[in-house]
C-alpha cells in the first residue's frame, strides 16, 4: 500500500502491488475515525470484491483485539457441531470442505480462515472460494453451478487439470454452499479438526487419530495470528495488541484447542472416486452430530 496522511489523522491508501490480484492501482481507500471511504475504477471487474476486503479485515483486526486467534483453515457447521479443516495451500481444504457439505443439514462457515474465539467458538472470514478443476469436476454439483454461464464454461476448459494446479475458479461463498445444497452461517462451536492430506494417486481414503503432539504442530502451523501470510501489516484497522500479547494468545489457543478437539488426519488419492471420500468422512463425523 502506498499511503498519504492528511491533515485532521485523513489516511489515504492506494494499492502499489498486489500480490495476491496482480491488480496495481485496481483501488484507493481513505480512513479517518471510523468512516471508511472506498474507490475503484469505473472499469473495475468485480468491484463487490473490495467493500468486502475491508470487512475482512475489521472482522479480524476486532476479534484479534479481544482475544480471537486466526486460523488457515475452513469451516463448516454440522447441526452446530463445527469442523475446522486445517492445513496449507494444496492439501486439500477445499476439496474436504466440498465432501463435508453434501451430509444433511450441513452449513458452510468460510473457506481459508476461521477465527477461534472464546475458547471454542467458531467465527467465519467473508472470503470466496478458489477451486481447482479438478475439485470442481470431482463434484458434479460445482460443474453445473462453474457452467452457468458462457463465460464460466469456457473458462473452466481453459483451467489446467493438474493437481495442486493454482489456476481456480472463484465462487462466492454463497454461490459455492448452494451448489451443494447447503446453508451459510456464521459461527459454530469448535467439535473436530480435520487436516487433509489429499495426494495425486488412487490411495484409498484412510482416517488417522493424530497424536496430541501432532495436532500441536499442524495446528500451530497454520495459525496466523499474530502473523497472515496475506495480512502481515494491518492497515486500515491498526491493532489494538502488541504482537507478543498476540502470540501468547495464539499459544493459548492452540493449547487449548490441542487438548479438547479430536484431531484427525484424512488421506485420500484424488484418481478415486470422490464418493469413497464422502463415505470416509462419514465415519468419523458420526461421533460429533
């Protein structure tokens, strides 16, 4: 961000390199107090995309401030039992997030960050969801819904089927729930941690009860609070904590989360037929409802 403080504490950002969009320039932001004022080109694609980067990052700059922790993981709700499905880019989320919805009365929380407050809660991130062709090909679900329109067809054609391409589709967070028949909410309460594994081979699906030491160092991995790989410097909401009171609220989470939620691994290759993941899932599921 390039930023410009102006008289009576007026901040002005602009976007000088954008990392994740590769979008320079693409918008400009003035803050002063709590008014928040946003502008993009009358060009702009999707410019619904950027109010909701600043929710985004009010959501997290407020619940860091009074005691929530970050996680790079997804979400979802089974009848108010929630399933955090952690681990880095590529394992697999997505994919697990996609099985998880097809059981009855299941709720999308958010796709690549959740927040755990108060020990248990479960809060989600307004984010879209990127999804791989292949992912979207496994669910005939998402097909249908990416091939809606000219213009998602032929741009589905044009995505590499590599796995662990990062070429994907964006749905909506909405858009990709009710693909799959499933709600959106925004909090549940923390029951199971799932950490996928998913592989480019017809290995069949296995479940795994990681050890508490395990769980310990995954989940202490993809924990971003104090530190997001994509928000390293808040901007427009400053911080309210110190980055150490930050971590040792981390710490205190993952400790907390480590002893008191089952954590298990799911390995599956992705040549087989996805329903073997759903039925897999199943299983271990049936102990949270």
């Amino acid at each position: 961000m390039l930023e410009s403080v102006q008289p009576a504490s007026r901040r002005c950002y602009m976007i000088a390199v954008d990392g994740v969009e590769h979008q320079a320039g693409a918008y400009a932001a003035t803050a002063q107090g709590r008014y928040i004022d946003l502008f993009t080109h009358s060009g702009t694609t999707r410019p619904h995309r950027y109010p909701i980067r600043l929710v985004r990052e009010a959501i997290l700059r407020t619940y860091e401030d009074t005691g929530g922790v970050i996680f790079h993981a997804a979400g979802v709700d089974l009848a108010g039992a929630g399933v955090m499905v952690c681990g880095p880019r590529g394992a697999g989320k997505t994919t697990i997030v996609a099985a998880l919805l097809r059981s009855t009365g299941a709720a999308l929380l958010s796709n690549d960050r959740l927040i755990v407050h108060q020990g248990d809660h479960l809060v989600a991130v307004p984010l879209p969801v990127p999804a791989a062709r292949g992912t979207i090909e496994a669910f005939f679900e998402l097909e249908h819904s990416a091939r809606r329109t000219l213009t998602e067809a032929a741009e589905l054609g044009r995505m590499p089927a590599d796995f662990g391409s990062t070429v994907k589709h964006a749905f909506t967070a909405r858009q990709f729930a009710q693909a799959l028949r499933a709600d959106l909410v925004s909090t549940s309460v923390l029951r199971l941690v799932v950490v996928p594994q998913l592989t480019d081979t017809r290995e069949p699906a296995r479940l795994r009860h990681l050890s508490a030491a395990e769980a310990r160092q995954v989940i202490a991995e993809n924990c971003f609070t104090p530190r997001d790989e994509f928000w390293v410097r808040p901007w427009l909401i400053p911080r309210q904590r110190e980055d150490d009171l930050l971590q040792r609220q981390a710490n205190a989470a993952i400790q907390r989360v480590t002893t008191a939620v089952p954590c298990v691994e799911v390995s599956f290759g992705v040549r087989n037929p996805i329903t073997e993941l759903v039925h897999t899932l199943d299983k271990v599921i049936g102990g949270i409802r």
